[in-house]
C-alpha cells in the first residue's frame, strides 16, 4: 500500500484560507468515504481533525473542513490563526489504514 | 473521555525485540479497536497495524508481518504492541490509538524506541 500524496508545505497568513490536497487511488481515497485529518504539533501526539470525509469532532473548531471528489481528499482551514501552524496528515482506510506524508502549515 | 498512558522510553540494541504497552481508561478496551502507528525522527506517521472489528481479526501493514504482534489483556485494558529483529531503522516514536468512531479518535503519548549499538 502506498503512502498518499500530499504537498510537503503550505503557507498562508492570519485570517486566510488554505487547502491541502490528499491524493490517493481508487482502491483506498475513491473508494471509501473514510478519510480522516490529524494535526499534530511538534513533540505532540496527533489529533484527529475531521473524519469520514467532512465530519468535525467534538470540540474541533468550524474552521476546519474537509471534502472528497474522486481519488482526492481536501482539508479545508479558514481564518488562519497563529495556533494552526503545525504538521497535517491524511489518512484513509483501504482494507488496511495508509497516511499522507505529512504537510507543514506555516502561518506567515 | 478515553486516555491512553503508554510505557515509558526504551533503548534496544540491533536483533532485539521491544514491547511497549497502552493502558486505557474512560473505556473498555473491548469498547474500541486499538491501533499502533509509529513515527521516525523528522518523518511522517506510519500506520503498523490494528484491530479489523470487521473481520475480529488483528491486521498487520505488509511491511512488518511475522516481525510485529499486538495483543491485548482484557482483565487489565492493556494493549501490548511487540516488535522484534530490531534494527536501526526501527528508531521512532510508537503510539497507540484507538478508534471509536471510523478514525484514530484517541491517541496515546508515544514511546520513544531507540535502537542503537
């Protein structure tokens, strides 16, 4: 199972939005609508984001989305904050369990 | 509220094995589908392998079948998580996760397992 693509960074400044892009294949991300997003910060554990696609956990800001349109997934943030600058991955079930490689959000 | 507290940091030389445990908390252990998912230095996560409640079966990544084997004691709600053969490569921190919608919901502190001559 390879891993699926994400951009190694993004940037954007306080109170934009930025998207990050989660490609797979149809055997994992096309196929199933169950795809989650952690963040993490340095020497922290992850924290799930949004999961089954577009669905927010208890407790996770309205700022944070997330969509799906054919083998590719997208995390959504808007009105950048300082707090949001962190490590973001992808994961999606595919029979198994594969991640994204990871994208670094800079706040400007 | 789930919490997981894993075992403290372990330093293994090369050919050795480890076994890092997750003590849950807030839920049962037969309540959720633990996962470990590790993380080399300056790198990205790594899913290892976890519980399919599918199947009832534990399911293992490709890339450490017959190296890995996860179990749990339910009379202690502690999951273990064994790796043996070490090498230097192995070098990272473990985590575990439990699942308890479809995804990753809760995660432990991490165990950092250095392999090193």
């Amino acid at each position: 199972q390879s891993a699926l693509t994400q951009p190694a960074s993004v940037s954007g400044s306080p109170g934009q939005s930025i998207t990050i892009s989660c490609t797979g294949t149809s055997s994992d991300v096309g196929s199933y609508n169950l795809v989650s997003w952690y963040q993490q910060h340095p020497g922290k554990a992850p924290k799930l984001m949004i999961y089954e696609v577009s669905k927010r956990p208890s407790g996770v800001s309205n700022r944070f989305s997330g969509s799906k349109s054919g083998n590719t997934a997208s995390l959504t943030i808007s009105g950048l904050q300082a707090e949001d600058e962190a490590d973001y991955y992808c994961c999606s079930y595919a029979g198994s369990r594969v991640f994204g490689g990871g994208t670094k959000l800079t706040v400007l | 509220q789930v919490q997981l507290v894993q075992s403290g940091a372990e330093v293994k030389k090369p050919g050795a094995s480890v076994k890092v445990s997750c003590k849950v908390s807030g839920y049962t252990l037969t309540e959720l589908s633990m996962h470990w998912v590790r993380q080399a230095p300056g790198k990205g996560l790594e899913w290892m392998g976890g519980f399919d409640p599918e199947d009832g079966e534990t399911i293992y990544a490709q890339k450490f079948q017959g190296r890995v084997t996860m179990t749990e004691d339910t009379s202690t709600d502690t999951a273990y998580m064994e790796l043996s053969s070490l090498r230097s490569e192995d070098t990272a921190v473990y985590y575990c996760a439990s699942t308890v919608t479809t995804s990753f919901d809760y995660w432990g502190q991490g165990t950092l397992v250095t392999v090193s001559s």
